[in-house]
C-alpha cells in the first residue's frame, strides 16, 4: 500500500516541525510547574506566529512531562489544538519505570503507552502516530494487529515509524492496513551520509556510510514523507572557532551565506535541508521563541545550486566525486 505525502494527509501541514524533546523542566523526576506551562504556552504561539504548525512529540520525551505540558496548554487554551497536527512516539523504554534502557514494540506495551500519552496529552486521538524505534524483537503480526485495532478505535489517524530503513518499513508496512505515511530519521549538514549514498554508489567511501543504503530513495519512491530530527546538528554550525576543520570552514561559509541572504545561519543550514527534493520536513527542538524565530526565515530561503554545493564541499572536506 503506497503512502501519500504528509501534505495530502495534511494540505496545510508546515514545512518546519516544533519538537519539544526538552519541554516541561527537563530530563529529571520533578513536576511540572507553572513556569513549564507558561514556556510550552509561550512557544506555541510563536510557532502560530511564524507559522509552524506541527508538534513533535513522544513519550519519553522529559519522562512523559513533554507530552503532559503540551495537554496541560492544550486544556487552558482549547483554542489552540485546533492550529496544531499533534505527532507523537512509543516504542522506547526508559529508567525509572524500567530497570534497563530497551525498545518494546509488543502489542501489550504499544497499547499501553498509546493510551497513556492520549491522557497525557488530554486528546481522544493523535494525529500521527510514530513507532520510535526498531524493535529486534518485534513481533510484526502481533504489532500489526494491535495498530490495526487502534486505527479502528480512532486512537490515531495516521502511521508513521522514526529510525528505520527501507526493509524493516517494508515489512511492517506488509501486515498494517494503514499506510506508513512518515520516517523521521537522522538528517542535517553533519550528517550528511544522506547525500553521500547517493553520490558515492560503487565507491569504496560507501562502504564507509551510516545511512542505510536505498532508504532515502525507497522513501521518495513510496512517497513516505521525510522528517529530520537533529536537523540543526545543536548548532554546531555556528561554531567559527570548532576543532573540526570541515566545521570550522563551514561555518565560515554559513556565515557568509547568512549575510548575502539577509537570515541567521541556523535558517541557512535548514535550507540547505530542505533544497533535497524529498521535501524533507525540518524538525526544530528548542525552548526559546527567538530560535523558532530565525528557524522560521529558512522557509524564505532559496539557496542557489552553487551554495549547496559549496556549503556540502566544505563539510566533506572536498569536492565530490
């Protein structure tokens, strides 16, 4: 069953995501407090004034209190849900609740923490639904049943998984009845292996990559939508003093670019993204409205071909092959 791009599940869904993996007062055991809901409420009207209109969310995002302060928003403000496509993740596990960091794509747990993040979140559905992670010992009939059945219930609207390459999507894909419609995978100038795959085929560097080969095509080919966690590489690329030499002459270039361009550099380095033409979608994790802000100036951004390629000649270190 072949997808459809996000923006036809979507027609209005934004080019750049809201992810939230730090919402809520951090990667600690403390409860929410008003300053927490008062940020998260703050940030969401930045996202309606620059225009982003996805949330990227999961369930272990600050042990559960991202998914809880966007609710917590959404309850004192029922107006603004309606401006948001709401996405989250199950699928990974988590110290306290369990004793050792694993994946759990088991009917039993997928269940559980689908509805748990619903009453987190205060909704009677997400809009997309995510599988976190490849799960070794995933049993596909047993998940494939459970996703059925919670599609059925209208626990979620859409299917999406995150970190997974073409076969193992193939394979889940076979036994749902519902389209995977997104992969959200590792992409950004750092890592770039992406494009690499693309440009080094029968080449001894290829076998070099950490981008498993073919993904990005079959993706494109599937019309699966393609979203980009890390997408600003936690600003590495603003970094003129880096250790790194291909980082430090890139971010020369950024800076160059930022100033021809009239925008900040993180709206650079997003642009130099979002050129692909798998239309990949940007996910911008931050708790600061003025980097949703400059983030937001990328949408404006055409890089000329010849600035793609010079911005990707210097993170390689050289021209392309």
């Amino acid at each position: 069953m072949q997808a459809l791009p996000v923006h036809e599940y979507f027609p209005d869904a934004s080019r750049l995501i809201f992810g939230t993996m730090n919402l809520g007062g951090g990667w600690n055991q403390n409860p929410l407090c008003a300053d927490d809901i008062k940020q998260a409420h703050a940030l969401l009207e930045s996202c309606i004034e620059h225009g982003i209109n996805t949330i990227d969310l999961a369930d272990i995002y600050t042990h559960g209190k991202a998914e809880l302060v966007i609710g917590k928003v959404f309850a004192q403000n029922k107006a603004l849900k309606q401006h948001f496509i709401v996405q989250s993740k199950v699928g990974i596990r988590l110290p306290p609740s369990v004793s050792l960091p694993h994946y759990d794509l088991s009917g039993r747990w997928v269940t559980e923490a689908v509805h748990a993040s619903l009453k987190r979140l205060g909704l009677d559905s997400l809009d997309v639904l995510f599988l976190h992670r490849p799960d070794p010992l995933m049993k596909v009939e047993e998940l494939a049943q459970v996703l059925n059945n919670l599609h059925a219930q209208d626990k979620f609207d859409c299917l999406a998984v995150s970190n997974m390459h073409a076969g193992q999507m193939a394979y889940i894909q076979s036994h749902v009845q519902m389209p995977i419609m997104c992969n959200q995978l590792e992409l950004s100038l750092l890592h770039s292996d992406f494009i690499e795959d693309g440009m080094t085929t029968n080449m001894h560097d290829n076998a070099q990559l950490g981008f498993p080969r073919g993904t990005l095509e079959f993706c494109m080919q599937q019309k699966v939508q393609l979203q980009a966690w890390g997408a600003l590489a936690q600003g590495q690329f603003d970094d003129l003093e880096a250790q790194d030499a291909n980082i430090r002459n890139t971010a020369g270039i950024i800076a160059a670019l930022s100033e021809q361009y009239g925008c900040p550099s993180s709206a650079i380095v997003l642009a130099w993204l979002m050129k692909h033409p798998a239309q990949i979608q940007p996910v911008v994790g931050t708790t600061k409205p003025e980097r949703l802000a400059a983030a937001a100036q990328a949408n404006t951004v055409d890089l000329s071909t010849e600035h793609w390629y010079q911005i990707l000649e210097a993170r390689r270190g050289r021209h392309v092959p």
